[in-house]
DNA sequence: ACCTGAACACCGTTCAAGT
DNA sequence: ACCTGAACACCGTTCAAGT
C-alpha cells in the first residue's frame, strides 16, 4: 500500500564524504578501530558497503579520513610562550593522547603512514612553534617531532587494544602479576626484585615520565649530526 | 591403485606445537603478520586450519607464542659492562630492532600485551642488569623500560606496515614530500621552513637519535615520584 | 587423543544492473 | 552520477564425524 507522500517516509540523509566520515567516527567511537568495517558504516547510513566506495578509495583510505578528522578536535588556540614553552608541550602531547584516547585504536593510523591532512599538519606546525619558542635547535626538532610522535601514538595505540579485549588495566596488571610471581629468583634476579617498581603507575604516570625523559633528553642531547643534503 | 608401502609416501611430519610454531614464523618470515591466518599456517602443515587448535587456543595466542620464540633470537651473552653500559644498551636496542626486522609486524604483538614468555623475561632482565650496571635509579630503570621498549616496538611495527603495504622508505618520503610540497609558507611557516630537516635521515638514524635521546633523558630526569605500595 | 571437512558468521572489494 | 544486491575470494572458530 502505497504512502500518502514520499514525505512521510523518514527522511534519510543522502550520502557524502562527510555523512561516510561521521558514521565511521560514531563506529570507531563505538567499537573500535577493528569494528570500522565497511559493512558496519554503511550499516549506519542504512546502505551497503559497496556504496561507500563513491566516497572513499577503500578501508585505509576511509581511516585515513577519520584520522585528519579526529586531528581536528586537537586545541591548538594558546599561544606558544618562551617562558612556558616545556610545560606547553606536555600539555600539549597530553591533549593529543586525550583525543586519540576518545576513539580506540586511531592511533594505528598514523602508526602506518605519515599523516598529511591539514589538522596533522596543523599540529606539526603547533608543535615547531613550541620547540623553536624553547629555543630548540632545528635539527634537534626535526627529530624530536619523529620520536614523540611515535611515543604518543603507541602509549594510545596500546591502551586501545586492551579495552578492545575487553580488559582494563587492572585486569591486565593482575594476570601479568600472575604470570610473574611464578619466576626463579636464581635465575631473575633483577627481573624479580624490581617487580614491585615495574607494577608501580597507571598509564597517565608512566606516559608523563616517557614524555620528560624524552624533553630532557632533548634539551640535554647533541644535535643529530646529519648529512648535508645532495 | 595402492602403493607398495607406506614408507613409500612422502613422510608427513607429525603435528606439534613446535611444528605450528615453526610454520607460523615462516609464513610470518614470508608474508608479514597479516599474512599469519590459520588458513596459511596449516597449509605449511598440509592440514586444514582446524587441526592447529589442538596445540594454540586461537590466533592471538600462536602469535603469543611465536613472539616469544622470535625473542630467543636474542644475544645476550654479553656481560653488562659498568664502563659501557650506555654503549651495551644502545647496541641491545639495535640488536631487538634487528630481530623485530626479521618478523614483519611481529612488533605489533607486545603492543597488544605485556609479554610473559622466557625470552621477554630474559631479556628484561638482561636489560635492568646493564643499568644496574650503569648506577641507575632502581625507579627509573623500571619506568625507562617500558617507554623504552613501547619506543622499539613502535619504530619496528611502523618500518613493517610500510613493508607489508609493497613500498620501501624511499617510497614514502618521495609521496610525503609531494604531499607537502603544496603547503602555504603564509600559513605553516614553521613546518615548510623546517621540511628539509624533517625529511632528513633514514630509519636507523632516527632510531638512533630517539634512542639517544631516551637515554639523556635516563640520565637527567629525576625519579618518579611513586606513591607507596598499599 | 588427534585430526578433519564442512559449516557458520563474518571480512574488503568488484561489478553488472538498476535509477 | 549515484546507488545497490549479489558474488568472489577470503577470514577465525566450532563441531560432528571420523581414526
């Protein structure tokens, strides 16, 4: 029986880039990195996974996407300051680590392939500023830039994949406590008497030690000594 | 129409979880991590992919398991030295990257979880004798590890998306730069003037600086402040 | 006890057929 | 031009049936 007007139907939103990029972001925030399957985003537009592919190359290429998009909800209003700079960019990488905390397992993103969206770039450039506001030396940032990137994506990508198990921290800290307590002390000396410092920390503690060892090592290290360009 | 005898076919070599182990780090060895499917590692076997479930509870844990064996891979013959300890830690970071490098994406496995085998136990303690050996602080040497190894297993696990994706580093760096050779100087000023600096150094090289870096930072940090054991 | 084929409930991607 | 159902070539895991 057919309806009085095409009208009463429930209106459904036609698809675009940025309908494709919001359905994935509300499955990614949902399930998980490993549950943005094409099926399940176009399950969320009421389609099937074959029409995505107006929209996006394929499933690296939709994550891709996402990845600049979730760059986007980085703040990167204050303005960098030469007196405050160190603190600035603890806070900043803490931010980065908040955003990609928000959507489980995006942080493998850009553990594949160097990001090049505007908001990665963004960031990158934020991040210059700060350094060179620290009075860094540029060769020093360069690579700075590299190893704190990498160090924010794994503690992120990390934490990701034991909630994806279903498993919190605690749970986690136990099994491996279990695991432990079984061990020689003849054959593990060190290893069993700095157990109790090695389960010491939740995540965010250890992330802000990793984070100053690397700054202090940045301010204490000899600049990479590189080869002049051909 | 039978044969002669038994003997006469091609023997089969008997399952076992050594077997499974084995054809799990050759099809690793050839085809990547993701290349470790069930399916692939019983076909090493000539057996289907059921058959392998007597010896592994699933995929996550023969990949468990197979890391551990890659981590027996691992010298440490070498006594911990106090007067180059900092030479000896250096070169074992190398020498884990180097075994990573054999396994493509092999690293992607203690990212998921805290490794609990023999070899990982070894080696941990291999690594808290070199800075015990070295005078460090018993409460930094435990928190260095983790970033230390996070940072190794990051670095190995981004080299093997880029292998298993059929490009080389060169690859990459040529589609970065075209990326980015299109940016506005007006509104990324830092990143366009400091792009040939952040396009400089190979692999190994960054390795190095962000490994020398963590190391500065060992030295100069002060301990964490641990709240006391409840 | 060990092994197996077949089945189940999934994947990403392609493509001919529709509008 | 955009959308779609069906198909293809895969997955991990389970299970009844064999030995």
């Amino acid at each position: 029986m057919p309806r009085l007007s095409p009208r009463s139907q429930p209106a459904k939103a036609p698809l675009s880039r940025d309908a494709v990029l919001d359905a994935g972001l509300s499955v990614l925030k949902a399930r998980g990195i490993d549950g943005v399957t094409m099926r399940a985003v176009a399950a969320e537009l009421d389609t099937g996974a074959a029409s995505l592919y107006v929209y996006v190359g394929n499933r690296r290429d939709l994550l891709d996407q996402m990845f600049d998009r979730v760059l986007g909800e980085l703040d990167l209003d204050e303005a960098p300051d030469p007196s405050r700079w160190r603190d600035q960019l603890e806070h900043l990488a803490f931010r980065i680590l908040r955003v990609y905390e928000r959507y489980p397992g995006i942080a493998r993103v850009p553990l594949a392939h160097i990001p090049t969206g505007v908001n990665a770039t963004r960031g990158t450039e934020y991040m210059i500023a700060l350094l060179r506001a620290g009075g860094v030396d540029d060769r020093k940032i360069a690579w700075f830039i590299d190893a704190a990137s990498l160090f924010i994506c794994a503690t992120a990508y990390e934490t990701a994949i034991y909630e994806e198990e279903g498993r919190d921290e605690g749970d986690a800290i136990d099994e491996i406590r279990d695991a432990f307590s079984q061990l020689d002390p003849a054959e593990f000396p060190h290893f069993v008497s700095l157990m109790p410092l090695l389960m010491q920390g939740d995540g965010d503690e250890r992330f802000a030690f990793g984070l100053r060892m690397l700054i202090d090592g940045l301010i204490h290290s000899e600049p990479p000594h590189l080869r002049v360009a051909p």
